[in-house]
C-alpha cells in the first residue's frame, strides 16, 4: 500500500465522518 494513498482515505474518512456528524447536529437542533 502506497502511503500517500492511505493518507487521502483517511483525510477522505475524516471529512465524510465530520459531515456526517454535523448533518446529525442540524437534524437534532431542528427536531427540539
């Protein structure tokens, strides 16, 4: 495995689960 490569999976891994977590926060603030 390249390094470079498992370098940009995991920045992409990070940036999907951020997203994620701030489209939950929303959803949460909306339904209260």
């Amino acid at each position: 495995m390249d390094q470079s490569f498992l370098v940009m999976l995991s920045n992409l891994l990070h940036l999907l689960l951020e997203s994620w977590i701030v489209r939950n926060r929303f959803i949460t603030l909306g339904k209260t």
